[in-house]
C-alpha cells in the first residue's frame, strides 16, 4: 500500500490515522483538534477563509510505518508494566514497617509502630 503523506494546513504535522481528522465543507483537511481552536478565534476556513458550516470525518489509513511505530510502543508498554510489577512484587515481599501516633486515655500521643506482612491482609500491630 502505497500514499503520500498529508499535513496539517495549520500545525503542519502529519494527519494520521491516530489523530482525529476532519475535511471542511470547502474540502480542506485539518486535525480536529487544530480546527476546533482555529474556529473559535475565526469562524472561517483557515486555508480560503471561506465561511465554515460543517466538517465531515476522514478516515486516513495507518501507514505502513505508523504500524511499526504503535507495535514497538506496545511492546515497550508490555515490558514496562512487567518490570513495574516484578518491582511491586518486590516491595510487597520486604516488610514495611510505619509509625502512627495515637491518643491515649491521658490525652497524650504515643506512637503505635506497625509492620505490613505481606502475607496477611492487614496489618499487625507492635505495641
């Protein structure tokens, strides 16, 4: 498969698939985004200046390298959250002891020292 690349006739980056694109009724293509801010400053086309009375949706195919792009973002993704969870397995297995100041019956603040066991679902309690 094979087309040009189009831009943004007002941030000129690329339209892709992965933006929102819209033609005007005069046929220009825009970002959704871009148009939006463009039309509450001006209520005209930001290309002819012609009056704006409607946008329909385009629907751009990814291309072939945008594919490539969002795979190794994904795979990068997978990896990040396995290492994020191989670390919070980590964290949960050490014991993570607290402190929490508590009144007692004289009014004074003592403080209650706690250890989170990770194989208990709350907390005990060392006094």
């Amino acid at each position: 498969m094979s087309f040009e690349r189009f831009n943004c006739g007002i941030c000129l980056d690329f339209l892709s698939a992965c933006k929102l694109t819209l033609a005007t009724n005069c046929g220009h293509v825009f970002h959704k985004q871009c148009l939006e801010q463009s039309l509450a400053i001006n209520p005209k086309c930001p290309s002819c200046r012609q009056a704006f009375s409607k946008a329909r949706k385009v629907i751009l195919p990814a291309a072939r390298s945008e594919k490539h792009e969002l795979q190794a973002e994904l795979v990068e993704a997978h990896q990040r959250l396995e290492e994020l969870l191989k670390e919070n397995e980590d964290l949960k297995a050490k014991k993570t002891p607290s402190a929490t100041l508590i009144r007692n019956e004289d009014g004074e603040y003592i403080m209650r020292s706690r250890t989170f066991m990770p194989s208990e679902s709350n907390f005990t309690s060392h006094y």
